[in-house]
C-alpha cells in the first residue's frame, strides 16, 4: 500500500511538472496562435465532416467506419467525463465538459488510426497531428497530460476497434 502511494505521489508531481513546462514555460504569441487553430480545428463535433467528405469521393468503407469511430467515441467520452468529473486546469465546466479524458484527443486519434489504416502513406503526418493536438490541449490549459494521454489511448484502441467491426 506504501508503494502504490509513493508511486502516485510521484507520478502526480511528474505530470505537475509537464503541464507548468508545456503550459507557462513554452508560451510565445505564435506558438499560441498555432495552438489556438489546430484546437479549434480539432474540435470534436467537427468530426463529423470526415465522413461527409469520404461519402463525397465515393470512400464508402472508409465513411462507414468514421461514423462509428464518432458515435462510440461520443458514447464513452461523455460517460467518463460525467464520472470521472476531473476539473480542467484552469476553467471548471460542468461535469459533461470535465477534463478527462481530452475529447479533442480522442476524436482525432480515432480518425487517424481509421485514416491511416486506408491510406498508409499519410500515418506520419497524421499522427503528427494527432500529437499536436494532444500537445494545444496542454499548452492552452484545458487538460493535464494524463488526460491527453488517455484520449490517445482510448482513441486508438477505438479506431481499431471499429476498423475491425466494421470491415
């Protein structure tokens, strides 16, 4: 039982420390501005729009599969953020808008992991991405790193997922 607390002790000092670095250390207007645009790209509820265009350029396989990265994400995004109800480092929302896991996160691996799994060329930059809008979410205060590092996870584990039950 000591053990387990030493270790949480240190882990919560460690994320202390990336989010200061990432979030106060890091700042400069353009970078900011980077940040701002790729958050606001990134939002969830844009996610839809993948589909559409894959529906347009006749993607069928590849739509199908986005619609339901974006129904199952939103069906367990919410729940946790209703439950787990972490409050965002700096603004505090309602339990629905709470900060973990990073929505934005999730979203965007999800749709990076279907991505990629039709067209492999594209896994560097989109994963690139993917990252950075892990990395907005952090340096615009609205998630800790283990929230980020959650919405990866549960967003990689998602696009798989679907890749495999939709296929």
């Amino acid at each position: 039982m000591f053990l387990i607390f030493v270790i949480s002790q240190a882990l919560c000092g460690f994320e202390e420390n990336v989010y200061k670095t990432m979030s106060e250390s890091l700042q400069a207007k353009p970078i900011a501005c980077l940040m701002n645009g790729i958050s606001f790209v990134s939002r969830p509820e844009f996610g839809i729009v993948n589909p559409a265009f894959s529906y347009f350029l006749d993607r069928d396989d590849l739509a199908k599969q986005d619609v339901a990265g974006f129904v199952v994400n939103w069906a367990t995004v919410l729940p946790l953020k209703y439950f787990v109800n972490r409050q965002r480092p700096v603004t505090h929302g309602s339990r629905w808008n709470s900060s973990f896991p990073s929505g934005h996160t999730t979203f965007c691996f999800t749709h990076t992991v279907i991505l990629t799994h039709h067209y492999p060329e594209l896994k560097v930059p989109m994963y690139l991405y993917a990252t950075m809008v892990g990395f907005s979410r952090i340096y615009l205060k609205k998630h800790y790193p283990t929230d980020v590092i959650a919405g990866a996870v549960l967003g990689i584990f998602t696009g798989y997922l679907v890749i495999k039950l939709v296929e």
